[in-house]
C-alpha cells in the first residue's frame, strides 16, 4: 500500500524519503487519494511530466477542479493571475512579468542582494542564532521589497502576513493577501522607482487596480516562499562542509529539495490518455518533481525545480541569485560560521499537502567577523526608510561564481 503522499510529517535531515521510491515504484502515472477527496493523478516519470507540462489540455484554472474543493486560488475568472490563466491570456501577463525578472536584469541586482543578505546576516552577530526562525523569511522579503520599490519600514507587516498565509484559522488567508497586497501599493506611490511601478506599466492595457495589487502579492508572497523554503537546506550543506563551488551547491540543494515537491494542481480539460491511462474531464493532475529530480536512474540534465513549459517558474533567476548570493557571504564574510548542532540532528517537517519542505530549526553561530565589522558596525539595512532603497557598496571580491 502506498504511504499517502500528501500526509504532513517530520524526519531527520539524514533520514531518507519514504513516498519518492514508492510513487516511482508504482509506475509513471499513480492514482491517490486527493486531500480533498475522490482521485488524483501524479506523474513519476521525467519525459511524461515534460508532456504534461506543455499539454494544453492540461489547464491550471482552478474552476476545473472537483466539486467541493476549496483550499485553491480564486479561479480565472474571479482573479486573473499567472497561476490561473492558461493560453493566450497567460502569454500576455507573462509577457508584462518576464523582462522585469529575466537573468540579465535579475544579475544587474547582484551587488545590491549581496549587500543585503551581508546586512541582514552581519546585524544577527556572533551568538547562536537559529537561521529559520526570522533571516530564511525576511532575506528574501527585504529582497523583494527592495527591487519593487516597496519601503523596507513595511518589511515586519510583510513578515507578518505571509506567515499568517500557512494559518489554517477560517478567513486569516484572505485577510494576509488583503494586508500583503495593500502594503505592494506603497511600491506605486508617486516618486518611487522600482518594479512594481514597471509592471504596472507593462500589463496589458484595462487591467484593474485590483488584479495589479494581486499580482504584487504573488511576487511577494511567491519569492519569499520559494527561498524561505530552501534556504535551511543551502546552509546546513554548506556548514557541513560541502566544498562544492556555490553554483554547484545551489543546483544541488535546489534539485535534491526543490521549494516545492509538487507542482501546482493541474486538471484535465477532456477525457485523454496518458501513460495508458483514460483519465475523465476535471481530473486532478500533479507532477511529482521532488522525485523525478532525485530518480537515481535519471540521466543528468536540467531539472524540474522550477517547473518546465510556459508556466517555468518567472522567479527562477531571483531565487537561484538570492541562494547564491547567502552561499558567498557565508563563505567570505563569515569563514568560521559552523553548525550549532551536529548536521544529523537537524530535522525537516513537510507541511501537507502540496507544500513544500522546510528545516525545522537551524542553530548556527556566525564567527569571523572582524574587528571593523563589529565596531564601528558596518552601517545596515537599520538606516531610515528613505535611505534603505540606496545601493549597498559594490565589493566584487566579497562573490565567486554565481
């Protein structure tokens, strides 16, 4: 019988993954018990999850799925959004996002995200911190809130929300979108430079105020979770002594425990075969990334963290840079950073669902910081408000290979 693949649980970090090798042993294509009841479907294999992926038969719309259902998005029609929309209507908002988050204008943000990250960890000192409980959250938040424009006093109130977005208390989701999407509209006030003002200018013309706001949120609340969700992951293999240069170890950490082991559901728009299954209309369909990125018979090439098709993961660049981004300031600024515990102590908790996997704590003491560093403190992202939007000093030395 296989073990229910969506069921919360928590394991050492060492401790191996009981549900990967049972999906991929029950074949290419796998009915489970949905969560919310009835059947779904998860791919196993590579090639068919590529098919899938690309297969416009195979839709995102939440208004496709199973009566009932109700821990999804707003459908299409109610929010328009990059998670919702498929065809024509989803190329014309992934137009408007994609040149704002591409690699070249995501690398031009590098000194600015080094600087950060060596803010944030420098302002934690030389004690033992536990990384997951504040730095794995607000790194990537004051990221984003920097590069939208978004004043960095609003960076608690964002924190805030987006813990309260994993609340299962009735009514506290939509009230976290409300408050993160309200605090977004500070990035399109008069006089403020950043890329929520050039998304708003990129979107396809009649696009409300409303689903402008949304999609604020989903940038947020998305690239905080994506790097919230590895980040523990990143430095306890590096603190463990892995020697691998930082593009390797961000690459590896990124296909062995991608931010999530699920895509998104995905459902059936008319009955179709696939691996020889006839699936009905409205079927539920996931793609089991986790484990066709740790298939040990799978042949190197590009993974499937960020998705794979028009719905690739428009994050991707952002992510990859903030993890790279850690990994070096680790290493140059703080060479005696070490585990507070012994790497097998650490422990891993998958919250259910389709969510994603994350360390339960992570305990580190960050020596090595300087004389200089210490006193005078470097100045940090503790300056006013209207001063925190100013590019950190540039330091090429202080990054390697990204």
């Amino acid at each position: 019988m296989l073990p229910d693949p969506f069921a919360a649980s928590t394991r050492g970090i060492t401790e191996p993954d009981p549900v990967r090798p049972a999906l991929r042993a029950a074949g290419p294509l796998v009915e489970v018990a949905a969560p919310e009841g009835g059947s779904a479907w998860i791919v196993t294999e590579e090639k068919l999850a590529r098919e899938v992926l690309s297969d416009p038969r195979i839709a995102k719309d939440p208004a496709l799925a199973p009566a009932g259902w109700t821990a999804l998005e707003q459908t299409a029609a109610e929010q328009p959004s990059l998670t919702t929309l498929d065809g024509p209507e989803h190329t014309r908002l992934r137009r408007a996002h994609a040149p704002l988050l591409s690699a070249k204008r995501i690398q031009a943000q590098a000194d600015r995200i080094h600087g950060i990250a060596r803010a944030l960890l420098t302002d934690l000192g030389g004690e033992t911190v536990d990384l997951m409980d504040g730095f794995s959250t607000r790194f990537p938040l004051t990221v984003l809130l920097d590069l939208l424009g978004i004043p960095l006093h609003l960076l608690d109130a964002a924190v805030d929300a987006c813990r309260r977005m994993s609340d299962p208390e009735p009514g506290t989701q939509g009230k976290a979108i409300a408050a993160i999407a309200d605090l977004a509209a500070a990035g399109l006030t008069p006089n403020r430079n950043g890329l929520a003002t050039e998304l708003r200018d990129s979107l396809p013309a009649g696009t409300s105020e409303k689903d402008l706001r949304y999609h604020l949120f989903a940038l947020i609340f998305a690239g905080q979770l994506t790097t919230d969700a590895s980040i523990g992951f990143l430095i306890s293999r590096l603190l463990n002594g892995d020697k691998a240069s930082v593009n390797d170890l961000v690459r590896e950490t990124l296909k062995d425990h991608p931010p999530a082991p699920f895509t998104l559901w995905r459902f059936t728009t008319v009955e179709l075969d696939l691996a020889g299954i006839r699936l009905p209309a409205g079927a539920p369909v996931l793609v089991d990334i986790q484990g066709i990125n740790t298939d040990p018979a799978r042949k190197p090439g590009p993974d499937l963290t960020f998705g794979a098709g028009p719905h690739f993961c428009v994050g991707a660049q952002l992510a990859q840079l903030e993890l790279r981004a850690v990994a070096t300031v680790l290493r140059t600024d703080f060479p005696e950073a070490r585990l507070a515990v012994p790497y097998g102590e650490l422990r891993q908790t998958f919250l259910g669902g389709i969510q994603g996997t994350r360390l339960t704590s992570l305990p580190i003491r960050l020596r090595g910081l300087t004389g200089a560093e210490r006193s005078p403190r470097r100045r940090t992202l503790q300056a006013p408000p209207e001063e925190r939007c100013a590019p950190p000093p540039a330091e090429p030395d202080a990054r390697t290979a990204r």
